[in-house]
C-alpha cells in the first residue's frame, strides 16, 4: 500500500468514528437535533396509543415487519461478509502470510488484501446492529402481548422500542460507509471522495435546525 493509501484510510477512519462521536453530541444541543431523536418521541406515543386502544395485532404486525426488514439486511451483510471469505480462501499467498502472522508483509505487497480486509471489518460492524436489532424484536413479540404492571411495562417497552432503532441505524450507517471502501479496491481518490460525499449526505439526512414537537414526552417518560 502507497502512503496515499494510509492517509485516505485514516481520513475514512476519521469520518466514520467522527461522525458517531458528533451524531452523539449535536443530539443532545439546543440548537441542532437529529430526526432520530424526533421520531424516538413519536415511537414512545405510539406505543401508548397501542396500549391505550389496546391494539395487539397492529403492535404484533409492525415488530414483525422490522424482523422482517432486520433479517433481510443481516443476511445480506453475512452473504458479502461470505463473499470476502471465498476471496481469501481462494488466494493460497493471502493466507499463509495471515496464518503465520506476516501482517507487514501483507501491508506492503498485498494491499487489495488489506482493502477487503476493512470492508470485512465495517460489515461485521453492520451485521452485529442488525443482529442485536432483530434480537429486541424477538423479545418484543412476547413482552408486547403480556399484560403487566402498566407503568414498568410502559418503560420496558418504549426502552426496547428505542434501543431497536438505534441498532438498526447504526447498521444503516455501516453499509453506507462499506460503499466507499468497495470504491477503494479500484481507485484511492474514488473512496476519498464517496467518504466525503458519503459524510456530508448522511449528515444532512440525520440533522436539521430545529426543535422537537413539543405534544410528546420524551422516551421513558410516563403519562
């Protein structure tokens, strides 16, 4: 790999764990706030509106839709995770210097390598939201159907509810970040330049100047 190479990585690098660490912060100012944290609100009264009309089947119905949707994207990102597998299987040279543990010799004569080995790395972060997604789901198709306290199932359950978005945001932002290190296998400049874009698109979808509906309590709060 050319120097060019590090200096692109640890701008990709940079971008991803940057953003994270700003999607955290800005969330929580005044002035900027995350359509996450919006919606988050509008899930926590539709869960109540659910316990207010006592609506079972429509609860059960969505759940099932986001394991539906939380299964598909999961084997997806196992089946490219597979993919780069087969690659590494396939190269006897990319192997043997794994095994025996020559990381530096891999660096320098075998960047495609080190490339695939990064995807791997971001799609295993994906797969891992989804997965930790689609597992609240399954707990919620039996504590939604099972009567009990009102106020500690009203907590537990918007709890849940939250945590499975997060999740499966995060794996979203995974697999948009995997595009530009699928453009790194063919050209440096491509990935440098998808990062940004990748960056600034997410950025804009995630944030915008604001304030929240002030009709709702914020998740984890009770009526």
């Amino acid at each position: 790999m050319r120097n060019y190479d590090y200096w692109v990585l640890g701008i990709y690098i940079f971008s991803y764990a940057g953003y994270e660490i700003l999607y955290l912060v800005l969330s929580g100012s005044g002035k900027w706030m995350t359509r996450e944290r919006i919606i988050s609100q509008y899930r926590a009264q539709w869960y109540r509106n659910i316990v207010r009309a006592k609506n079972q089947l429509l609860a059960i119905q969505t759940i099932r839709n986001l394991e539906m949707v939380s299964t598909f994207l999961s084997s997806v990102t196992l089946l490219m995770m597979g993919g780069v597998v087969s690659i590494f299987t396939a190269n006897a040279d990319w192997m043997a210097m794994l095994q025996s543990g020559s990381y530096g010799e891999l660096l320098d004569r075998h960047g495609a390598a080190v490339k695939l080995l990064v995807a791997f790395l971001m799609l295993t972060i994906s797969f891992s939201n989804f997965i930790f997604s689609l597992r609240v789901c399954f707990n919620m198709n039996f504590t939604l159907s099972v009567p009990m306290d009102p106020d500690a199932n009203l907590s537990l359950q918007i709890e849940q509810i939250q945590r499975q978005a997060r999740n499966f945001k995060a794996g979203l932002r995974g697999v948009y970040y995997v595009i530009p290190l699928m453009a790194w296998i063919i050209d440096t400049s491509a990935m440098l330049v998808l990062t940004l874009v990748t960056t600034f698109l997410i950025f804009r979808d995630d944030f915008f100047k604001g304030t929240a509906p002030q009709d709702y309590s914020l998740p984890g709060r009770s009526d």
